[in-house]
C-alpha cells in the first residue's frame, strides 16, 4: 500500500464515519510564539479543542503536515524524520472513547475498509493513573480493547508494570505519565497554565514476533515490553482522550471531552509493508531512486551509506514542504529560515560521503513535488520559488566550503574549540574538518569540540525557553487585544502600501505582535506613521468587532481578505469571518480568522510600530504592541 493509498483509505474511512476531511494547515503556526513550527497534528486545532466553535461542525479527519526540528540530529536510523504527515481524527465533543477504540481497530485490521494488519501483532498501551493528579487509571478503554480484540479470537490480556515484568504474554500494557499522556509539552509538570491534555491509548506494531530484533539491541539485557525502543515495537497510532485543562491547582475537565487521535502515515506504510525501515515505504523511495542515480552508490544497508540516504532523503523532503509554504520561508540565518538552511547544508555534507561534488538538492526537490504536489498543491504552485531557493543555497554552502578551507589553513593544526569555532561560525563541517587534518597526520579532538557542542546546546536552550512566556495559545486579555490589532494593521498596509501586500505569517505574545507581510521595499518613517495613524483612528472611534460564518464564495464576494489557500480553502466550506465596523460607521477591515478577538476596538488602546525590518526578498516585518485601556 502506498502512502498515497494509505492516506486516502483513512480519510475515506472517517468520512463514511460522518466526519468533514480538513485540508492540511501551514506548517508555519500562525500566533503561536511556543514553536517555530506545526508539530502535531492538534496545535491547528487548539482553540476548539478548549471549546470554541468550529464553522464546520464537531468531527473531522484530516493528514497534516508535520515538522520537529528537535528530531534532525535523530534522523539516520530506520524510524526518525523531520517532516512526517500526521493523520488524524477529532471529536470535539461528540463521541468518545467507545466510538474512537472501535473504529480505530477496525481501521487498523479490517483488509476491506482499513490496512488489514493481523491483530495478533498490535498492542495497545493505556494510562496507569496518577494519584498526583487525582486522575485515576484508565480501566475503561481496557474493556474496550478487550472487547475489539475479542471480537477477532485474540486473547487481551492487561499487564500493570510491562517496565518490570516484560511481555508477561500480555497485549494491553500501562505505563505512567511520562508514556501515556499526552500534551504538547509533555508530562503533566511541564504544561503550562491552560494548556490542554489527558489519558493516551497508543496501539504499537510487532515488527520481531521471533524477538530478534530485540535479542540485537542495546535493551537485549532488559526486559522486553512495547515501549523498551529495541526496535520490535513501532508506535502506529496514539488516540488522545483530551478531557483535562491545566489550571494553577492543578487539573479541570475541559469544557467538552474530545478526542485526537494522531498516526504517522510514514510508520502506518511501514507496518503495512511489515519492514520497519520507513526509508523503504513510498513516501522516501522514489527520492532514493533518484540519489542511487546521481550518486550511482546503492541504498544497501550498510551503516555509513544508509545513514547518509536516510539524512538527504528526509532532509531534502522536509526543506521542500517548508519552502513550498504559503507563508514564503526562505533559507536564512535566524528562525524558520536557518532549520531550512541547516537540513540543506546537512543533506550536501552527507552527499559528500556518497562522493558527490555537484549540485544537486534542486533536482531532489521536483522529485518531491512530483510525488507529493496531487495531496499538497502548495508544492506545484510555489515549483520555482523551491527550486531557486535550493540552487542558491547550494551556491552559498559551496563559497562557505571555501572560506572554512582558508580558515582552516591559517589555523594549521586546530584544536578541538577551534574545529566547533569552524563548524558553529561558518558552517564547516567537523567531518570534513577531520578528514583534512587526518591528511596532515594529525586528529581533532572530538571530546572537547563535544563539549564546546554541548555548551552551545545549552545557550540555545536556555534562550529558546523563553518562547514559552504567555502559555501555549494563549488567549489572554494581551494577546485577544494583539490578535484584532493585527487585522486592523493587515487592512491599514493595504491602505497605504497597496493591494498587493499580502501576510506571510503573525506571531504573538502577550508583549507583543509580529505580522510579516508582502513588500518589496523599506517602508519610510511616513508611511509608518500614516499606519499608525490609520490605525489609531479606528480605535478612537471604537468600532465593534463581530463574526459571521459564510463560505469561501460568500467570504470572497464581500471583500473579505485571509489565506484562502489554507486551512479553509475547500469551496462550499464555512469560515468565520470577523468584522471590524458596522452598516452606520462603514467596515474598516473584513478578515478570516479563528479568533479571540475584542468586542469594540476602543478596548485596544494606543497602537505602537517598534520596528519595520526585511526578513526575506520581498517579505518585510512589523512588530508593534498596543498598550491596552
């Protein structure tokens, strides 16, 4: 089954289950300062999972394009990616668990309708509770498992701590928080105030029946169980009972219970193929093909060359769907722009272990819009802004390869700080840096580069920590005041710009926005106070804000802006729309939006531009703040 089949087969299942099929959102969050990048397939749904009113009703199924930089330094073994489509399914509370066990199953081992994987291989995990939390365990999705699996002859039974006991001839298993609940941040200590989380069911595959996959690993000398990451076990599914908000004393129920459940199509393709290397399934190997033909080396198993393959393959991929973004990233030095720079410079290192020299990523990127341009249109669409982006990319890494050889001759003999100084300063890879000084007959000193590495590790984790400050999607008086500022900023740029500026991507916080927008040119220090002016007037004049739900049509005849080709652009949908003005004082600004927004713009207070700055050819940048009533 391809990835291609597979995706349809789950979306197919869930529409004949009354569910409406999403297009997949921008990989690029949109008000969410926590994370440079859509990670899960929920974060596009966070407001209505904590309770507010989709447009288009209460279930839906969608495959959503997914993307953690925290996992390029993983990328080599047989399961790791950067970019990976996260297929899902969500109640936002109408059904639950019942419901979700019974289709899931079904979903997963029916060969009509579903993947036809024999149920004697799949295993489930549950939560074993938390009396911290006041959450007891989770007995009643048990009952429920047993009962799908009963239904086929497969014998269910549970086992409490598969950490102690191993396999123990069970097939439910319950692990504590750390492996069964889920929340964006994780357990439930490192959830900040208002996020969302609860219980997880997560349902595994046997890739090694005969255990040997374990009887090879590093866990060989421990008991054997679904999560001890041998390699037997793969993680295909995870149904999140999402029924808790965390609060300062601790847990509250949700205004509704729903469910979220996420499956990696690249692991589920696996599992069908009953290989665990996800590099073999169709959503890697036709990008594999073509690397065999220009490296004319073989994707054969052995260590080094796999590992190489895995990093192009993945990182090429994963380059292509962030460039093909409608929100414009380009290679860069900062944010979103450097993770695309850093996986190309990545995949043109590891071409060098295949002996490639020449250009080579823009030819691996037409593969992966040719492969996945039907499901995601973006990539056809935005074909030669990839393809310009890839190729001076491959320029520019080309002249810091030269300049890192200069640096390196002048060094003579470097040491391990100066081989990180190469490596963190100009990009210069440490295996190339090893490979050069190997020839002069001398060694780099692995250890303390390691450690000038972790160093650096540990400056950007403690700067990035700081992306947390407000909550995740936070929903503040702050932000709700920034979030209808920047509707009014959009229609204000427009004004005084022209038509032709479009947004490329917001990001807020409590402190402030960040709108980035289509321009091709500085503004002056008129222009910006003619928006600030604009702007300010609308709020003197305190316009009420409201929302109505009408379709893309509807929304397009009167005028509104947004980023049709998004989340909603399938025609015949609704989408809400947010009015700033009435029929008496005339519209200001007609806008898509999720919200929060403020009642009356008066609530906004005085609006401020702090800084107007490029980011990209032709995309420029304003951060503003308002300072509230």
């Amino acid at each position: 089954m391809t990835i291609t089949e597979l995706r349809q087969k789950f979306l197919d299942f869930f529409q004949q289950q009354a569910h409406v099929i999403l297009p997949s959102a921008s990989l690029m969050p949109e008000n969410d300062p926590t994370t440079l990048f859509t990670g899960s397939g929920m974060q596009p749904m966070l407001p209505y999972l904590l309770g507010e009113t989709h447009p288009l009703g209460r279930r839906f199924a969608d495959s959503q394009k997914c993307f953690r930089a925290k996992d390029i330094e993983e990328v080599g073994d047989n399961r790791h990616t950067t970019f990976f489509e996260m297929l899902g399914n969500w109640s936002l509370g109408d059904y639950f668990k019942e419901e979700q066990v019974a289709w899931m199953f079904t979903f997963l081992t029916n060969k009509e309708i579903g993947l036809g994987l024999d149920p004697a291989r799949l295993y489930v995990t549950v939560f074993r509770g938390d009396e911290s939390l006041n959450i007891s365990r989770d007995a009643e999705t048990v009952e429920l498992w047993k009962k799908c699996f009963s239904s086929v002859g497969v014998q269910a039974k549970d086992v409490n701590f598969a950490e102690r006991d191993g396999m123990a001839d069970g097939r439910i298993f319950y692990y504590d928080v750390k492996k069964n609940w889920w929340s964006r941040s994780g357990v439930p200590a490192n959830m900040p105030l208002g996020e969302p989380g609860g219980p997880d069911t997560e349902m595994f595959w046997d890739f090694g029946a005969d255990r040997q996959l374990h009887e090879r690993s590093e866990f060989r000398d421990r008991p054997c169980h679904v999560n001890c990451d041998c390699g037997r076990f793969v993680e295909i599914g995870n149904n999140v009972f999402m029924q808790y908000r965390k609060t300062s004393e601790g847990f509250d129920e949700l205004v509704q219970r729903n469910v979220d459940f996420g499956g990696g199509l690249e692991r589920m393709a696996a599992a069908t193929q009953d290989d665990p290397d996800v590099f073999r399934t169709s959503a890697f190997l036709p990008v594999i093909a073509a690397m065999e033909r220009i490296s004319g080396k073989m994707y054969d198993g052995s260590a080094e060359n796999t590992r190489s393959f895995r990093i192009i393959a993945d990182h090429v991929r994963g380059a292509t769907f962030i460039v093909g973004d409608p929100q414009n990233v380009l290679p860069s030095n900062v944010g979103q722009g450097y993770v695309v720079r850093r996986l190309l410079r990545r995949a043109i290192r590891e071409a060098r272990r295949l002996e490639v020299t020449r250009p080579f990523i823009s030819e691996l990127a037409q593969v992966v819009i040719e492969q996945f341009g039907d499901a995601y249109p973006e990539l056809k669409a935005h074909e030669a802004r990839i393809i310009e982006a890839f190729q001076k990319e491959e320029i520019k890494f080309a002249s810091t390869l030269t300049e890192g050889l200069k640096k390196l001759q002048k060094m003579g003999h470097p040491t391990g700080e100066q081989a990180f100084i190469l490596f963190s300063t100009y990009g210069f890879p440490l295996e190339l840096t090893e490979e050069i000084v190997r020839e002069q007959g001398t060694e780099i000193d692995r250890a303390v580069f390691q450690e000038e590495f972790k160093k650096h590790q540990a400056l950007s984790r403690t700067s990035s920590a700081g992306t947390f400050k407000g909550g995740l999607a936070d929903h503040s008086i702050e932000t709700t005041r920034l979030h209808t500022a920047t509707h009014l900023l959009h229609r204000a740029l427009k004004t005084v710009l022209g038509e032709h500026v479009e947004q490329r991507g917001s990001n807020i916080t409590p402190e402030r926005l960040r709108f980035d927008f289509s321009h091709g040119q500085k503004m002056t220090p008129e222009e910006i106070q003619n928006v600030e002016e604009i702007i300010n007037d609308v709020i003197r004049k305190d316009l009420p804000v409201h929302f109505e739900e009408m379709t893309v049509d509807e929304a397009k005849s009167h005028g509104v802006i947004g980023l049709f080709e998004d989340k909603y652009a399938q025609i015949g949908n609704k989408v809400k729309v947010y009015f700033v003005g009435d029929d008496a004082q005339g519209f200001f600004s007609k806008e898509i939006c999720g919200g929060p927004h403020v009642m009356h713009t008066g609530e906004l207070g005085l609006f401020k531009i702090q800084k107007e700055e490029a980011v990209s050819a032709g995309v420029r940048r304003i951060k503003a703040t308002v300072t509230g009533i």
